[in-house]
C-alpha cells in the first residue's frame, strides 16, 4: 500500500501556520506508517481517539468539516465506466438541442411563454446519467416485482425531460411545439407541456411537483422515509428502491431545503440520494459570490450526519493534478470564490489561461502545452458521465446515511456566449442565428444550418445507434420515467354504524367533535381490511386533541423500536414506540407532517398501494402555515384527511393570536380537489368521514378533505334521517323554532362552533314573537362551487343549467337571511349571489386578529353569540 499523502490534501493542510515543520513532519510520517502498516480503519480509529482525546481536556477544537476543492472519488476508486460513452454524450447533446429548440421556438412565436435553458443545459448530464444507468421505472405491482425508484427533478430543467420523452417516443413532435401553451393544444390535437413537473396537469407524465422551491427536497425525505415505514409494518417492501431527488444550490436557501436533514440522517435513510446541481448560479447572479456554495453545503451535510460525495472536476482535470506535485490548483481553488469562479466559466480559454493559470509560475507551468480550445473544455465534474457514474455507483452502495452528491457545473454549459455562466442566464430564451450555429457545432449536432436556424427538432433513425441504445438501457431498468400510474386495488371500508354509531345516535350527550373524531378513528383503526391502510399523523399534538390512547392500540412508528423504558410504562395511556407503529408523530414540525401526509396520500399512485392519512392539526398552522406544501399536495393528487382542530377564531379561548384560525376555510376554498367542511355536530362529522373515504378508498377519485374539529364540549344531537345529502352538499334545515304569537319571520345560519349560538339566538327570537329557520352549513366552500357550476353553465347555455342548492333550500323558509361563522365574513360572503332574491343577507364573522379570553368574550367581541345574532335579525327584519 502506497501510505503517501495526497499533495492536494497536504497542501489544504498546510494553510494553517506550522510554528514546528518538524514536529509536524514527524506527527505526518507516523500517521503515513499507520496507514500503511495498519490499514486505514486503524487509522480512522487513531484519528477518532485523537479527536475525544482532544474534546475532554476541552481544548475549544473539532475537525474542519470541509475537505480540499476536489473529487471525493479519487481517480482509482472509479469503477469501470458500463456504457457507451460516446453514444451517451451525443444523446446528451441532442436532449440539449430539443430542449434548446423547444423553449425558444415558443418564445420566438409568442415571445411571452418564458422557459428555462441554462438549468438544463447545467444538469443534463446529471439527469442522463441517472436515465442511462441507474433511475429504475415500476415493472409491475405484483409480488416481488420492482415497483419503480422516485425521482425528483430540478423543475427548470423540464424541456430537457421532455426532450427525452421525444426520442424516446412518448412525447411528439407536435406536444413538443405547445410546450406552455396547454389551452391551444387541445385546439391542435396535441398534448400541452407544462412549464414545471405538474401531475394534476399531466397525470400520466409527472409523479412529483417541484416547481416550488423547497418543496420538492422535503418531500423527498419524507417519501424515502415513508418507504421504510411501509416495509416495517409489512405492508410493502421497498428496500429494494431508491429515491432520487436532483435539485439546485439556490433552492438549498429555502428553509424547507435544510428542515428535515437531521431526519434522514437520524432514520439512516440509505434509499436517498440528493443531487445538487452546483452551477453557482440563481436568478439574479452568483449563490455565494462570496464564498464557495459546495464548501458551504458539504459542512451543512456532514453536520447533520449526510454522506457527502464532491462531484468537483471532469477526467480532464485528472492529469494536471497528477503533475501538480506541489498542491498549486488545490491552493488556487481554496482562493477562488464562486462569484470569480462564476466568471471563469463565461469567459474563454484563452481568459482562464491568463487568469486563472496565470496566477502563477507552477499553475502556468500545468497548462504548458495545452491549447486554448481544451483549456475551454477542461470539463466541471456535473458535466462528466464517467465522475457522475463513480458519484452514482457510490452513493447507491452506501449504507446507513442518505448522500448528497455535490456536483459542480456550468450554468449554461454549453451556451457560449449567448448565456454560459453570465449574470441573465437564467432567463436566457432567446437565440440568434449566430448563437444557434455555435451551439450546433460545440455539441457536433448533425444539423444542417437551415435546420439549425430554423430550430427544427432532431431525432434519430428508430434503427440508428443512439436509438437502439436509449432504447435498451430504459428496458434494461424497467421502462420509462418519469411516469404517474394508478392502478391500485379497492379498499373495502366497513359501514358507517360500525365507526360512527355512536355519533348518529348521540342522544344529547356532550362531547367535542374533537373527541368525536378520535373515537372513530380508534374505531375505523379496528376493522382488518381499512384499518392496516389508515396512517394517523401528529405533529407533537396527540395528548391535546385527546389520542393518547392510541399510542397503546396501535403505537407510535419508530424504525429502530423502543430503546427505552418511558417515564409513563405504568400508565394505560403510556407513550409506545415501535418498529411496526402506525402513529406518525412528526415532533414540532408542520412541514414535515404535511409531508408525510402527503407521502402517504400519493401512495396509491407511487406505490400501487391504497393509504388513508388522517393528519390532526391546530388549523391555524395548516393552510396558514404550510399552504404551499397543501397546494403542491393538490398538485400531486391526494386521497386523505386534514382535520384542522381547534378550529375557528373562538373556540380556543386563551391561546390567543396567532393560534386562532379565521381563514383556513378560505384558503381551503381556493384549491379545486379540496372539499372542505365546518361541521357543528359529530353525526355530520361522521357521515362526512364516511363519505370521504368511500370517495377515496372504493371510488378511488382524486379529492382530499379538509374538515374542521372543535375542543368545545357541547350536547350533541342525533342525526335526523334524510339529510345526508344535505350535509354533503353543505347546508341541510336544522330545526324551525316557532313562535306562539308569531309577529315576523328570519333565517338564521350558522356554521361549526358558531351553530350553537345561532340555535340560541333563534331560542330567544321564538321567545319574543320570530319564527325562526335555522340551518346548518357543513360546507360554505361546497356550496360556492355549487351555485359556480350553475353560473358557468348558464354563461354556457348549457341546458338546463340548474338551481344553486343554496337556493333550493332556502326557498323552503322565510324572511332576511342573517349568516354567523367563527371564520372571517368573506366566507359566508362567498355565497350572498346563490340566495333567493329580495331577501336581505347579512354576514358576521370574525374579521381581524385573534384575542386571548374566555370563548363567551371573544364571541361577545366579534359579534358572533348568540346576543348580537338576535339583534342583527331583529335590526333586519325593521
């Protein structure tokens, strides 16, 4: 063994000031004997001691956690390249032509579509590489058959996927011309592309939206965590899959990028591999112009306990560091910031031959004999299929930790001087003449330079090299990708009266629909064809919305069981851990429940595999908080359950501001397959859930629901029979209370915790001469979609357009029509065109910001209980 120290490492040591040559020489040249003598884990084991030895005279040190400005994989760890090399770069370069074409020919003909070149271009051969050899597609759903790896990809790099998909014959010519133009292709017969990876758009096409930054890197944790959980409660086994998410260094900012990587580290999820796209670059200029991004990431991730894989420099680079015997570029690149390393890259060779090598005799003396052409070529290592497979190949062995693989590259590799690392690169959709023939001869496309400046589309012969090896490296790992299937078998769910019997039948006892739900949860979790698929979700909530006793029935999942003795083992309600748990408790982190949730909703189509999550929250911190992860969620086409708990503005006295909810129903509304519902009553609640889960686990439609819980305990009535429809569509008639000596006539409705103040109101309005019509509303957002639906279809002359729900109701009362809710006065606003003609409407609700105090105050402040109800009626009826 060749114990001698790499001169880039020395060289990086050396930085620091040596007071003592000798004595390091000494320290150095022991160190080499080990390694040699030894091997390196007695070595590793050496270096560990001294570490230890270090922290317990607490000498205030700890290890620099950045290695040198060099590959991870050094030359000869680099397994045997298995392709074709020169087949796999031209089919780089002709995924680069289309995706180039596609994206400016749009631009040249509307000139307002926008589109994305430079990203691609950055990290073409990180996605082609990963299609060539290692992103695995679903064989089948069948026992032991490979259900397909989960890939994640950059959103602005899509033309480049769609690029792909035309050669590989799933995407046409034609699909290719309406590239974000998804209206006129309907018009044309084609198939519209959208701008990012949108599944609700192209369900058959995208599997994960990304096109929001951040929300694509959590997610992917919590799909990879999601696998283990499926196969440790033997429900499904995904050890044999990976996932693969390839997104940018700018996209690492967002907070959402960074929140759950102590989560994968501490799960050691071995199924996720990261790759960033390191090209130095966001929108406006360089990410670190001041720093180096890759140092800053790689500290970031081994910190929290992440492989780390530096993907630095191409082939080309391997010989000058060979010569490099005295460590000069490794001290270069230690100087060389990003925002000068960013220029480097715009500039040509024979700029980078004066500038960078000639900072110095010795670096001058490495580019001695090389022309400024192949200084201009000397390759990033996120452009190099060879380093890229050695990064891959490792980073799929590894054990224990998820890997990120830092890869560094070119925004706009490949552009010239119409975009390659320059400051408007990112916005980069237009090309002229000149450009398009440099870009045609840089990647040696057989064009013609009509076809070039014409940007006609290029794809080869079926029977031509680049075909049939495309063609069989796919079939070689299962098919195509990305792809969305949804095949999945039904879930039979057990009758209503077997989870909710005791909620139809309430009889007047009292109890929150909070406590309600949790109940039937526990009961749904019983039956043994549903209750294995249910995954109950809380995020470090369970004990205040009252689920403690589930921690025993089904337990909390961990993936390495219970190591402890909990404080509560005597307790029947004691905290339980299990390998096999079905309660996902996420600690205080919405985002990361939401992702969970949303794992576990898609599961379905990313699995083959049928799930029902049902996540439990305070619903000020749903859409509030994490509404763009509900959206993307949408995007994805969930099938679960958000139940916002302690709900309303009201109904959670003390907490205050910033834990009161006035407006997730309105968000709610703004997302089309969310159905979303304030029920008063736990028998409404129970034919809601019902409902919702023959929608999802037997219908298997695309709908998720939100419903809305409360901690107020109050009698709960017994559902009357025949208004189940009523309670689905979002208002049924509650009860008429009649006045002995009847002077007038109001309708009251009333919505959630606010219901039973309006039946007080109408209690004192009979008492003092007002017939009174009070209805429930489960669904003000289901009722606005209704009478919409009407509308468009009379806007449409469509026959016949039909009659808001709304109003076919309320035609059965009398009177002005007065609307209370414990959510903002936008909400019942949302239906005042779908009520009878010539009624006054008038709406309360509680605009503004939260309070802390008793419920009775709060409702006496806003204008919601059941003494300013009465006066605002009695004010309407005059």
């Amino acid at each position: 063994m060749n114990a001698s120290i790499d001169p880039r490492i020395s060289s990086w040591i050396s930085q620091a000031p040596d007071t003592d040559s000798a004595e390091t020489k000494e320290w150095q040249d022991a160190f080499r004997a080990v390694l040699e003598q030894a091997g390196p884990e007695r070595a590793k084991f050496l270096l560990d001691a001294l570490v230890r030895a270090a922290h317990t005279v607490k000498l205030g040190w700890h290890p620099d956690l950045n290695s040198p400005y060099v590959n991870t994989i050094s030359v000869d760890q680099q397994p045997a390249f298995p392709g074709d090399l020169a087949i796999e770069e031209r089919l780089a370069s002709i995924m680069r032509w289309n995706a180039l074409a596609m994206v400016v020919r749009a631009n040249k003909a509307y000139g307002e579509l926008g589109g994305h070149i430079a990203s691609y271009a950055s990290a073409a051969d990180l996605f082609e590489t990963g299609f060539n050899h290692f992103f695995e597609a679903r064989r089948g759903t069948g026992p032991g058959q490979h259900r397909g790896d989960l890939v994640f990809f950059q959103p602005h790099s899509a033309p480049g996927v769609y690029s792909r998909a035309f050669l590989e014959g799933r995407l046409s010519e034609q699909d290719l011309e309406h590239y974000r133009q998804e209206i006129q292709a309907i018009e044309h017969g084609a198939q519209g592309l959208s701008s990012y990876p949108h599944p609700w758009l192209m369900p058959d096409f995208w599997q994960f939206p990304t096109g929001s930054m951040g929300i694509g890197p959590i997610s992917s944790i919590y799909h990879a965590r999601f696998m283990r959980y499926l196969t440790h409660r033997n429900l499904l086994d995904c050890s044999n899959r990976k996932v693969w998410g390839v997104f940018g260094d700018g996209e690492m900012d967002e907070p959402e990028s960074m929140s759950a990587l102590t989560l994968a580290a501490r799960e050691g999820l071995d199924n996720l591999v990261w790759v960033v796209n390191c090209n130095l670059q966001r929108l406006d200029g360089p990410v670190r112009g001041n720093g180096r991004i890759i140092d800053e990431l790689e500290k970031l991730f081994t910190g929290a306990g992440w492989n780390v894989i530096k993907l630095v420099w191409g082939s080309d680079w391997d010989g000058l560091f060979a010569r490099d015997v005295t460590g000069a570029l490794t001290r270069a690149f230690a100087d060389t910031v990003d925002g000068q390393m960013q220029t480097f890259a715009a500039k040509d060779g024979r700029f980078n031959r004066d500038n960078f090598f000639g900072q110095n005799e010795e670096l001058a003396r490495l580019a001695q004999g090389m022309t400024d052409d192949q200084i201009d070529r000397l390759k990033r290592g996120g452009h190099d299929l060879v380093k890229i497979h050695a990064a891959y190949v490792a980073a799929a062995n590894h054990k224990n930790q998820p890997t990120v693989i830092l890869a560094h590259t070119k925004k706009g590799y490949g552009m010239g001087s119409a975009g390659q690392g320059k400051m408007t690169t990112h916005s980069q959709k237009k090309f002229d003449e000149t450009d398009l023939l440099e870009f045609r001869n840089r990647f040696n496309l057989p064009l013609t330079d009509e076809q070039a400046t014409s940007l006609s589309f290029y794809k080869p012969e079926p029977d031509s090299p680049e075909m049939k090896y495309l063609q069989a490296q796919r079939q070689r790992l299962g098919g195509y990708l990305p792809k969305r299937e949804t095949v999945c078998e039904k879930i039979n769910v057990p009758a209503i009266e077997q989870h909710s019997g005791f909620a139809l039948k309430a009889d007047g006892k009292e109890m929150s629909t909070t406590m309600a739900f949790v109940r039937m949860l526990g009961n749904l979790l019983k039956d043994t064809e549903l209750g294995p698929r249910i995954v109950p979700i809380v995020a470090d909530e369970a004990r205040t919305f009252g689920m403690a006793n589930l921690f025993k029935q089904v337990g909390i999942y961990s993936s390495v069981g219970q190591r402890y003795a909990p404080e509560d083992i005597g307790s029947v309600l004691s905290y339980r851990e299990a390998l096999d748990g079905q309660i996902l408790e996420e600690g205080i982190s919405e985002a990361g429940a939401i992702a969970s949730w949303t794992a576990a909703a898609t599961s379905y189509s990313v699995h083959g595999l049928a799930m029902l999550p049902f996540y439990i929250y305070y619903s000020m911190f749903g859409f509030q908080r994490v509404g763009d992860q509900i959206w993307a969620a949408a995007d994805q086409r969930p099938r679960g359950f958000l139940l916002g708990a302690t709900s309303g503005r009201t109904t959670l006295g003390g907490e205050g501001l910033q834990h009161q909810d006035g407006s997730s129903h309105l968000h709610a509304a703004t997302i089309p397959n969310c159905k979303a519902y304030d029920p008063a009553f736990a028998g409404e609640m129970a034919v809601i859930v019902d409902q919702g889960i023959r929608e999802m686990m037997v219908e298997q439609r695309d709908v998720f629901y939100y419903v809305t819980l409360m901690n107020e305990n109050y009698a709960q009535p017994s559902l009357p029979e025949g208004i189940n429809e009523g309670v689905l569509k979002g208002c049924y008639l509650f009860n008429t209370y009649r006045a002995k000596n009847q002077k007038s006539c109001v309708t009251l409705l009333g919505s959630g915790a606010i219901l039973t103040e309006v039946i007080k109101a109408a209690e004192q309005l009979a008492a003092q001469g007002v017939t009174t019509f009070v209805y429930s509303i489960t669904s003000w957002s289901e009722l606005a979609r209704d009478g919409v639906a009407c509308e468009t279809a009379l806007l449409k002359d469509e026959a016949p357009p039909g009659t808001p729900y709304l109003y076919q109701q309320l035609e059965h009362s009398e009177g002005p029509i007065i609307a209370a809710t414990d959510y903002v006065r936008a909400l019942p606003e949302s239906v005042r065109a779908y009520v009878p003609a010539g009624r006054r409407y008038l709406t309360l609700g509680t605009d503004g910001f939260g309070r802390s105090d008793t419920r009775a105050a709060l409702r006496s402040y806003f204008g919601v209980d059941a003494a300013t109800i009465s006066r605002a009626a009695l004010r309407a009826l005059k």
